[in-house]
C-alpha cells in the first residue's frame, strides 16, 4: 500500500512540475501558454544535448535547462504573447501554432536537415538519457521498496515549490505579480511596470517547464511530440485547484496524483487516467472557480 | 447587413458550383481525397457555428465526429466480408474472434460479454440514425449541464477538452467491442438500395458534396432566424441577454447540440470516404486542428471556415507529395496560424467581408442614401 501511495505521490509531483510554471503564467497573466509542453520537451532536450556534448549528467542539466527554457519563453514573450493580453481563447490558438514551431525545428534539427547536416541528440527519433547511478534502484522504509528516481522527483518538486512559493509570496516581483493576478490596471496605476513583470513571469513560468522537461527525460522517452499530452495535464491540475493559486495547484496535482497512482494499481493504467478527467470535469462544473479559487472584489 | 446579404449568398453559391464541377477536373484518386477534405471543411462549419455564432469554443469537437464515425463504422463493420466469413451465417466482426475465449459461442450476441450492443447495428439505418443521436444526445446533456450552471468561456473549453480525452481512453479500454487503439478497419461499402458506394467512385464524391452544400446552406439559414439573433446577443453579452428575459442555457444548448449533429454527420460521411473509424479521430490534436482551420478560414463566417479547412488541406497534401517538405510545410503552418492570430483575428472570412464591404457595400450603402434623400425631398414637394 505504501508503495502504491508513493508512485501516487510521485504521478503527483510530475503534474505538478508542469502545472507550477503554468499556475504562474496562466493566473498571473491570463495566457493559455499550449507551447509550455514544447518547454518540457526543450527541457529534456537540453539534458541529452548537454549529455551528449559536455559529458554532464542530469544535475548539471537543471540549471542550464532553466536558462534555455526561460530565454526561450522570453523571446516568445516579446514576440507573441504580449500583443495578446486580454484575449485568453488567442493566446490558446497563437501559443499551439508556436508549439507546433518549437516541435518542428527540434524534428528538422533547426532546418538544417535540409543540408544534410545533422545534429547528433535532435531530429524526429526517439532519444535516452541515462540517469547516474545514485539516482538508480531502490530503497527500503518501512519494508516497501522504493525508487530512487521517483524520491528525487518529489524531492525536486518539493524544492521547486518551495521556491515558487517564495518568489511569489516573499520576493518584491512576487508582490507585483499578485498585484497583477488581481488586477492589471489597478497594479499599473500603482506604479508597476506590468510589461516588464509580465515577460520576467512569463520567462520564470518556461524556465520551470524547462526543469520539469530534465525530470521527465530521467524516466520517459525523450522525442519531439511528448510534451503536448503534458500541457494539457497541467492545465487540468491548474484549473482544478483554482486559477492563481499555488496552493491549489500543489493540493489538486496531489489528489490527482493518487487517485492515478491507487486506480491504475487496481486496474490498468488508460482507466486511471480516464478515471482522472473524469474526476477533474466533475470538479470543474461542480466548482468552476477551483477549488482554492481567490476571493475577487 | 442587408445589401451585404446577396453578396454572400452570391459567395455560398460559387462555392456549391465548383465543388459540384470538381470531378470534371479529378481522377479517382483526388476525387477520394478531396471528399475527405469536403468534410473537414463540414467540420470546419461546425466550429464556426459553436464558436463564432454562439461564443463557445469546443475543443472537444472530435468527440462529436468520433460518436458519428464510430456509430455508422459498426454497421459497416458487420457488413464487411471480413465479418460474414467467420464461421458462422450471422456477421461476427473478426477482431472479436481474435480475442475471443475458448469455447466461446461464435454469435454476436454472446461472443465476449458485451457484444450484444452490437446486435441492432446489423442495420445498417440503425447505425446512421445513432450516428445523429448519439452527438446530439451527448451535447444535449453536456450543454444542459454546463450552461445552466452558467459555465462560459475558457471552462467549458477545458470541460470538451478533458471529455474527448476522457471517451477516447475509455474507446480504447472497450478493447472487446471497439479493437482499442486499432480501431475498426476494413469497412465494407455503404448501400442505399442497390447503389454501393465505393469511396473511390463519383456517386460518393456527390454525396459528400451534397451533404455539404446543404449543411452549410441551412446553416447559413438557421443563423438568420429569430433563435440565431438572440443567440448572437447571448454570445456578445450573456448578462444582457438574461435580463432581457431569454432563456440562455437553452438556445447555447440548442446550437451546441447543432453543432455536434453536423460534427456526427461529418463522421459518419468520413467514414465512408476513409473506410475506417479510429480513437485518433479523438485526440487533442485533431480536435484543436479543427479549431485552427475555423480560424483560419474566419470564425464568424460558416462558409469561410469550411473554406479554410479545404484550402489548409488541399494545400498540405500538394506541399507534402514532395519529400521533405512534408514536416517542413508543419513548421509553416504553425507559423501562418501564430500570424493569423496575430494579425487576422477574424481569418480570410473577415478579410473577405472587410474587402466586401470597402467596395461593394460603401457604394450601393451611397445609392441608397441618395435616393431615399431625393425621394423625401419630392415628398416634401408635395
């Protein structure tokens, strides 16, 4: 039982590693980012090119992985995003077609397939990352055996929330970003420079896909197309939990985490995820504000 | 609104014309495949009546089209070759055999425990007729659920969303009856009287256009009517509506569950076009590409949708007969869609109007005026 609840925790914290970024960017500034599951993936790239041609193993990845990622959703920013505030159902449309840009130039090795160069660790096949050896087998508490990876992810999630939480409940953006979540105009009067706190968020929220993307490429197959079915995930986690609250995001990825993990070991795993959809759909026309949902004015 | 009305009339009628004359013009195989893209452009009508008419963006669209295409693939199924040569006199589809247990009876009504529901698709009208009702019954309950719990925008997005996800684990779960990720394949033809149709052959070229020209014709009709004006009013302002003594809930319902009857109807035309029926034709991909070509072709517009998923398809399948640029014409495609949105918010469709109205309408809108203005002076003659 114990182990059942640990790869539930563990289903947990993966969801929850790509709703943090989008619990940020979608609350904070009313942007369906469908190009997050593309940073996901950038971030799994990241960690089998830096494999590949620096001879660095995963932990190195992370933080080169948030840069990537996050300079990446900068650009997009500036590019795309910004002239699409207060068209929540466009950003959708724009962001997929940016998604489907990100897919493309991963699977074409940035066109240079065209020329017959080819990028060792890109194009349409499937890649590995191996992950070392601390991170490999399993542990014993409590006469379950556990494994490893899984506890590092949740040890990673846990961290990555904690300093979520403190960006945006400690820090002087922090504050400025909530502002925002409240209201835009009214923070704009107030002095804050809602651009520039927009891209830095927008920036912060890839960058924390791009950390998911290192984790994800620990336990799946990295390929151009793996990030779509998580974006959609994370946007069910945050939905779920309320949008603008971390809070919510943190319960509802737990609870959807478990109900996957206990239901999948009682039967297989295409049920559980659909016992999950279910689950949200009935909590989103129950409760469509979310379950943690702030009080507006 | 009115002198714009024979203009687009004149539009809709153009388009029937051209795609009544394309066989001329085709050999089999293009007349095979422009019919499937004959019906995503239906698909494409579809989106621009929940989205531009009524303000509901369904992302769960291929649940609509699955329901349909599944509906009217079972009954094929069971009147494929493959189903009547298992053993038996009564049509028995071979993936059940396949998987059956041993000892198991070789009927359909007991070959796994829930094959029964098979029985009544021995008909072929029966599978058609459920291709309609099973849509419509399925937006019927959601939209009745959703809207009146008055559920808008972005959620009900995500609601069709994560509900077209849900249908197509559980499709692929049914492994027994549905032959899960496989789904149902090798169809046979679909018959009225003694006509087969070939999806190969002119007579099901015609079928598809027809069904179109008329779902798009009385699409066109049904957004005119008193009930489409009050749903624009809802879809521009919901509150207002509702003051005004409207029963919201009910007219998104009504044309939610429109929408879906069309998406049915495409899916059973589809499947046979296609002669298959698939859990892909429920993946998040195909739902929100659906999305794309109504964006594209103009969201507001029914027939500029239906264009836009024509000419994005017709465009695709020339661009990729050349090798490699099969993946390269994707990237483009994501980048025309990132500029439409960008810079064309309302698609071909709203150029087309915008057009429409800088030369047409401005003029004879002038005519008008002056010969009302002539007409009131000599009034004032008298």
């Amino acid at each position: 039982m114990l182990e059942v609840l640990f790869i539930g925790l563990s289903l947990g914290s993966i969801l929850l590693l790509v709703a943090l970024g989008l619990a940020i960017t979608y609350g904070a500034m009313g942007v369906i980012n469908m190009a997050h599951g593309e940073m996901v993936m950038v971030g799994a790239y990241v960690t089998v090119l830096s494999g590949i041609y620096l001879h660095t193993n995963i932990f190195v990845a992370i933080p080169l992985a948030f840069i990537v990622t996050a300079l990446l959703g900068l650009l997009i920013e500036r590019v795309v995003v910004r002239r699409l505030y207060g068209r929540l159902l466009d950003t959708l449309l724009a962001t997929w077609g940016i998604a489907i840009l990100i897919q493309q130039a991963v699977r074409l090795e940035f066109g240079l397939s065209f020329f017959g160069i080819h990028i060792q660790g890109l194009g349409p096949g499937l890649q590995n990352v191996s992950v070392p050896e601390v991170l490999q087998g399993t542990f014993t508490i409590a006469g379950a055996d556990l494994n490893r990876y899984r506890a590092f992810i949740i040890l990673v999630t846990v961290i990555l929330s904690l300093l979520t939480w403190f960006i945006v409940y400690r820090t002087t953006m922090g504050t400025q970003v909530r502002a925002i979540i409240r209201n835009p105009k009214m923070a704009a009067a107030c002095g804050i420079d809602v651009t520039r706190v927009n891209a830095l968020t927008f920036a912060l929220g890839s960058g924390l896909a791009g950390v998911a993307g290192v984790m994800m490429s620990g336990f799946k197959t990295v390929f151009p197309d793996m990030g779509t079915p998580m974006v959609v995930d994370g946007f069910l986690v945050v939905v779920m939990g309320g949008v603008g609250s971390l809070l919510g995001s943190v319960f509802s990825a737990g609870i959807l985490g478990e109900i996957n993990g206990l239901v999948a070991a009682a039967t297989n795993d295409i049920l559980a995820r659909a016992v999950v959809f279910g689950v949200v759909i009935a909590i989103i026309v129950l409760k469509p504000k979310g379950l943690f949902a702030l009080k507006g004015r | 609104m009115s002198s714009k009305r024979p203009i687009d009339w004149a539009l809709y009628a153009v388009f029937v014309v051209l795609i009544m004359l394309a066989p001329l013009v085709m050999d089999s195989f293009w007349l095979n495949r422009v019919a499937k893209y004959l019906v995503y452009g239906m698909l494409g009508a579809a989106i621009a009546l929940s989205w531009g008419y009524a303000g509901i963006l369904n992302l769960g669209q291929g649940l609509f089209f699955g329901a349909g295409a599944y509906m009217l693939a079972m009954s094929l199924k069971l009147a494929s070759q493959t189903s009547l040569q298992q053993g038996s006199d009564k049509p028995v589809p071979d993936f059940m055999l396949w998987n059956a247990e041993p000892g198991a009876p070789t009927e359909l009504c007991c070959i796994n425990k829930a094959s029964f529901l098979w029985l009544p698709f021995q008909s072929q009208w029966f599978g058609v007729a459920m291709g309609l009702v099973l849509p419509v019954a399925l937006a019927g309950i959601l939209g009745t659920i959703v809207f009146r719990k008055r559920i808008s925008g972005v959620f009900v997005s995500i609601i069709t969303l994560a509900l077209v996800l849900l249908v197509r684990l559980v499709v692929i779960d049914a492994q027994p009856i549905t032959n899960g990720f496989n789904g149902l394949t090798d169809l046979g033809w679909f018959k009225v009287g003694d006509l087969e149709f070939d999806p190969y052959v002119v007579p099901t070229y015609y079928l598809v256009a027809v069904s179109l020209s008329l779902v798009l014709v009385s699409a066109r009709l049904l957004v005119e009517t008193r009930a489409g004006i009050i749903l624009q009013a809802v879809r521009d302002d919901q509150n207002r509506a509702r003051y005004l003594g409207f029963d919201v809930p009910s007219y998104q319902t009504f044309f939610f569950a429109v929408s879906a009857a069309i998406a049915g109807f495409a899916g059973m035309l589809y499947v046979i076009v296609s002669e298959f029926a698939s859990p892909t034709f429920m993946d998040l991909t195909f739902s929100i590409t659906m999305v794309v070509w109504a964006a594209v072709g103009g969201r507001s517009s029914i027939l500029g949708a239906c264009i836009g998923a024509i000419l994005i398809n017709v465009i695709s399948a020339t661009v990729s007969e050349t090798e490699g640029f099969a993946e390269a014409w994707k990237a483009v495609i994501g980048l025309i869609f990132v500029l439409v949105v960008l810079y064309l918010p309302r698609g071909l469709g709203g150029l087309a109007h915008d057009l429409v109205d800088r030369f047409v309408v401005r003029k004879r809108g002038g005519g008008e005026r002056a010969l009302r203005v002539t007409s009131t002076s000599s009034q004032a003659a008298e």
